[in-house]
C-alpha cells in the first residue's frame, strides 16, 4: 500500500532533522612514540598534543606515548555536532588501537571530560585514568537563559570572553599570555562547541559510569589556598566530593611543561599501580 504523501514528506522532515543528531566518527591526530605500557596523553581545550612532550619525553626509555589532539585542534576535525560524546567516541577509536592490558589514559580539564565519555562507554580500553584540574560541572546552578545569554554575549563579544576565560591560566602574567596567545589560534567555533558541551552537559553522568580506577590531580592554577580537596572538588562540580585530590605545586594551565619530572613521575607511578593490580 501507498502512503499517503503527507505521511512521507512528515517521515523525511523527521529524517533530516534526526540525522544531523548522529556525528560521523571523525579521525584524531596522534603522535604515538616507544615502546613499553602505553600513556595516552590528553590535552584541554586550546592547547595540542604537543604540550605533553615536555613531561612525556622523560617517559619514552619504557613507555609507549600515545599524543592526541582533541577533536576541532590542530589536524583534528570537529565532529558535527559536538558532544563530549562524539569526542569520546573519536578518542575511543585511538583507544583502540592500543593494547587494553597495558594502558593508561592521562587528561586534562575539558580533554578530562573527553575521556571519560569514551571510558565510560568502554571501559575496557584502559586499565586506569588519571585528571588533571578537569570540571564536571557547575558549583553554581545557572538556568536555561542565562546560559544563552552568555553563549549569544560570546558569539557577539568572543575576543573579549577569550580573554576572561584564558587570560589568567598561566602561572604567572607572562606565561598567561603565553598561554593566551596560543589558545587564541584555536578556531572560534571549537571554543564556543566545548563551552556550550559544558553548559549542557554533566560530568559526573560519566564519572558515575566509570569502572576504571581514577586518580585526580589539580594544580595550583585551580586549587585555592587554603580550601579542601572536598571544597576543591565541588567547585569542579563533582558530586562525589570524597575523592582524594594531589597537589601539583608550582604550576598553571602548562603544568607539564613547568614541572615535568614531577609529572612524569606521577604518571610512572600510576601507571605501575595500575597494571600491578590489573595482573593480580
């Protein structure tokens, strides 16, 4: 039997404004260097992979290191739409490829909130994730059209907004600009996709999926002097407040570079622990 021809135009409506709802997987580029248990390092929005280096360098003698630009950074394509679960779905794909049984993921803030999306949906692909400074939410509850309010100001007042969200991450003012001017060499339309993905999304969704063995971390850039990891943590927006934060000293948004030892060694000895207890 034929249909109806409003029954098919009504069907093929539905069809393209459905579609669009479903990201083609998209490609991320990796540099992948050694051989050993794997470190997929993870970078936050308006930095690279190349960040890592630094840090990751002193871990080559006895690991593979994996480096990944996030999707909508360097020659990584933004999936359309953006969602931290289509990003998750494009790191899961690097996942992947990696040896399950050997393998730890570090990231950092929003690339913290891509990884837990992909682990969170498979949490087979590592034996362990480590965060840096990464938020899941808001302390603060801000209704519907507020948020829009700030993502139209954005559209209309981008540099200015850029500057308030990037122009103190460093350790100190030069640094910060530093900072800012790299940052500022990351499309407008990947900030404005990860801020609104943060507006609309929650976090601790994913935490509470997580079957991996998480370790959290935050710098002196986040952690204020003076407050708890509780209080830390709750600002961060995780409702899970009783996880145990480490301090990394000395240190802002590019803390692998202002303190790599220390952070190679806290990625060796995480590392280590993860898969010591993965072979028991």
């Amino acid at each position: 039997m034929r249909r109806p021809v409003i029954v098919v135009l009504v069907l093929a409506l539905l069809t393209a404004t459905l579609a669009p709802l479903h990201a083609e997987p998209v490609a991320l580029k990796t540099t992948e260097l050694g051989r050993g248990p794997t470190v997929v390092f993870v970078h936050t929005m308006g930095l690279s992979r190349t960040d890592w280096l630094t840090s990751a360098r002193k871990l080559l003698p006895n690991h593979r290191i994996v480096l990944v630009d996030l999707p909508g950074h360097g020659d990584s394509p933004l999936p359309d739409p953006f969602t931290f679960a289509t990003a998750g779905e494009a790191l899961d794909a690097v996942l992947a490829r990696q040896n399950p049984d050997s393998t730890v993921v570090v990231a950092h803030q929003m690339g913290g909130r891509v990884a837990m999306a992909a682990l969170a949906a498979n949490p087979a692909r590592a034996k362990g994730l480590m965060l840096v400074d990464v938020p899941v939410g808001m302390a603060v509850q801000i209704d519907d059209q507020q948020k829009k309010m700030f993502l139209n100001y954005m559209d209309t007042n981008y540099e200015q907004v850029s500057r308030m969200m990037f122009g103190r991450m460093g350790r100190d003012t030069t640094q910060s600009q530093q900072l800012y001017a790299m940052m500022s060499a990351t499309p407008a339309v990947t900030i404005k996709a990860y801020v609104r993905e943060t507006f609309y999304s929650d976090g601790n969704k994913d935490a509470k999926a997580l079957k991996v063995p998480v370790r959290m971390f935050a710098t002196d850039g986040t952690w204020e002097k003076g407050a708890t990891s509780g209080t830390l943590l709750k600002r961060l927006g995780w409702e899970d407040t009783t996880l145990t934060v480490t301090r990394i000293a000395d240190a802002g948004a590019w803390f692998m570079k202002d303190q790599p030892d220390s952070v190679a060694a806290r990625v060796r000895e995480f590392t280590a622990a993860m898969l010591a207890g993965a072979k028991r």
